[in-house]
C-alpha cells in the first residue's frame, strides 16, 4: 500500500523535473494539482521561475514544501519522458514507489544529442537567421562562423558556475567584434544582421513571451519575474555588444554594403525554413521522432504568421500564426498523447519578438531613445499578439490534459 509520504515525495520530484525541463508556471501548477488528485491527495502549488512551494492537506493543517529550482533549459524529450511517467501512475499502472524511480532514471539520462551536434545547429540556425533578417549569402557565412563561435563560447563559460554569469555578455562582445573583424580583414558584410543572426538563439525572446503568458493568465509573480530576467538577459547582450564595437575605433572604416545575393524564392525560403525546423528540434533536445512534427510547426507558424501579417499587419500577424500553431500542436497532442509543448515551444522561436527588443536595445545604446522605445512598444505588442493566438486556439480546440 502506497504511503501518503510516498505519494507526496512523487509529486515533488515531478514539480522539480517538469520545473527544470522548462514547463511554464500554468502548465506546472496545473500538472502537479492533477497529478495530486489522481493521488488521492489535495494540493495547492505555486510556482515561480526559482521556486516551487506546494502545500498538502486541507486548510489550516497543510504540510507545506518549499523547493530552490534552478530555472533550466528547454528539454523537450524529458518532458515527454516525465508526462508519461505522471501518466501511468495516475492510471495505476506503475506504483508511486517506480515511478519516483523511473524519474530519477530520467535525471540521471545522458542528453541523446552530442554536443558536436548541437553546436552544429546553432551554426546552422545563425545562417537561416541571417537570410531571414535580409542578409546576403556572404553574410550568411560570416553569421554561422560566428554562431559557431558562441556555441562553443557559451559551452566552455557555463561549465563553471561563475563563469555562466557571463555567457550573455561575453557572447555579445565577442560577436561584436567579430562581425566588424570580418567585414574589415575577411570580406565586407551588413555588420548588424549578422550579430543579430549569431546571438539570435542567446536572444530571450522565447522567456519575454512565456512571461506575457503567464501575465495574462494572471500568474503575475511568476510573469513579472521571467519578464525582468529575459529584459536583464537583453541588457546583457546590449551591453556586451556595445563594448564588442569599440573595436571600431582602431580599424579601417566599415565598407558600404556586402556581397552576395540577397534575395531568395519560394522554394529556398521553404527549405530554409525546414532545416530551421531540424535544427530548432536538436537545439531544444526533442526526440527523433518528434523531429518532423517540429518541422511541421515551424512551417505552420511562420507561414501563417506571414499571411496574417499580410492582411492585418506585422505586429498582429503573429496571433494567425500563433493561432494556426496552437490548434496544430492541440491536434498532434490528442493524436500522439504527448505535450503539446513539443512542438509548440521550437515552432515559437522564428515568430518570438526578442530580435525587436534587442534591436530597440541597440537603437538607445546608440542614443535613438525615441526608436528604442518605439520598438520596444512594438516587441510587447507582437508578444501580446502570439499570446492572444495560443489562448483563442486553446478555446476553439484544447490540448489534452495536462498531466
């Protein structure tokens, strides 16, 4: 017989790997009271992007825990891993006592994706970031160069504790300089799409989202501070970017414009956006086989963000997209009985406004504070905007439950 201790303990473990693998407040605080009442047990929960507090038992004599979570990066395939734990204990088909084993199997699990690999991604993803910002195919390079540079800067810094306080900093100089390096001794290119295209995956624009969500649906603690730590994260590159320039003041002057071709069909936006798909999969750990449906969501997003772009405008278009991304990520989560954040948190990347915000940052780093609050209006707006999308497509057609 399963212990109400044993029951308890489960759930805990659940809230700190759901925490670490990058499930938002709503969808934490959600899983853990229904994970506790398939338990028998009754819970209230409350989570912020720092901590986790979840109190047992009936008013007035609950049993309170209070957990310090460091917040983690995306996992996507451990998420899927811990949802079908938590799904087969609700059904009584694996006691509380393995399934707390089978949790700590999965902490225990190396990543399926080698580092290489993931490095590799990152220099791909910063190429396709390039294109899509209006660079040419020289920029292109010069960008996946860089990416790769800051993929493996920011593995070395983050194996120290102390260090990974500076992996947003460091990243923004070193591109800074880089890109100006590479247009001065290598060949001339457009300097700023491709320091946005190197850093783009550093960009918080994925956090600045999650925290309107969480803001609108009143999860105002947790939102206020997810959105203060992607803002800091922003300031970060900003600032690191804006000493990286200051090697502008002992080399020759930039060149006019870069080389290449810059405009690009149907048919290479298509496979530009596929492999963006891949990469993104890789990046956020997903499984192999989830890779495709990834790739279907990405395409979904950005294709239905620019239609709605076309008929409303660019600041709302992205509610279309995110809209036609939500129900598709819905229908695949019934379908497979999987999160519908594994392909909903890729596909949100390419649409997410923190390339906006980091360019507003640079804009009042460059003394156009009129601009950079102007764009940062704008970034909010888009966020709202993909926010709105993924609520109205959870109306029309839910998820399953959350679990």
């Amino acid at each position: 017989m399963e212990t109400a201790t044993e029951k308890r303990a489960f759930v805990l473990e659940l809230g700190r790997l759901l925490h670490e693998s990058g499930a938002s407040a709503g969808r934490l605080e959600t899983a853990l009271r229904g994970a506790s009442a398939e338990l028998d047990l009754e819970a209230e929960v409350f989570s912020t992007p720092t901590g986790l507090t979840v109190s047992f038992g009936e008013m007035g004599s609950q049993q309170t825990s209070v957990m310090r979570v460091v917040p983690g990066e995306v996992h996507l395939e451990k998420l899927a891993m811990v949802d079908a734990v938590a799904e087969r204990v609700a059904a009584g088909e694996l006691s509380v006592r393995d399934g707390r084993a089978e949790l700590r199997a999965i902490v225990r699990a190396p990543n399926r994706w080698p580092r290489w690999l993931m490095i590799v991604a990152q220099i791909v993803i910063a190429a396709g970031a390039a294109r899509i910002f209006g660079g040419s195919l020289g920029d292109a390079v010069a960008a996946s160069v860089l990416g790769g540079v800051i993929a493996a800067l920011t593995w070395a810094l983050q194996r120290n504790e102390h260090s990974a306080y500076l992996t947003d900093f460091g990243a923004g100089a070193v591109v800074a300089a880089g890109a100006l390096a590479w247009d001065r001794f290598v060949f001339p290119i457009s300097e700023y799409p491709v320091t946005l295209a190197a850093i783009i995956v550093l960009i918080p624009g994925l956090t600045l989202t999650l925290s309107i969500s969480e803001l609108a649906t009143r999860h105002l603690v947790s939102g206020t501070a997810r959105l203060m730590g992607g803002l800091m994260v922003l300031v970060s590159l900003g600032f690191g970017v804006a000493i990286g320039r200051q090697l502008e003041r002992v080399l020759p002057p930039m060149a006019e414009t870069g080389p290449g071709v810059t405009a690009q069909g149907e048919l290479g936006q298509a496979i530009a956006i596929g492999l963006l798909g891949v990469m993104l999969a890789i990046v956020f750990r997903a499984r192999p086989r989830d890779i495709v449906p990834v790739v279907l969501a990405v395409s979904l997003g950005v294709y239905g963000a620019r239609f709605g772009a076309s008929i409303l405008s660019p600041e709302l278009g992205p509610a279309i997209g995110a809209f036609v991304l939500g129900l598709f990520s819905n229908a695949w989560s019934r379908l497979r009985r999987q999160p519908a954040a594994i392909t909903t948190i890729p596909a949100l990347l390419p649409l997410v406004p923190g390339s906006i915000g980091f360019t507003g940052l640079n804009a009042m780093l460059t003394d156009d504070t009129m601009t950079g609050v102007e764009t940062f209006f704008t970034m909010l707006l888009v966020g709202v905007s993909l926010v709105a999308g993924l609520l109205l497509a959870n109306v029309v057609y839910g998820p399953r439950k959350a679990v």
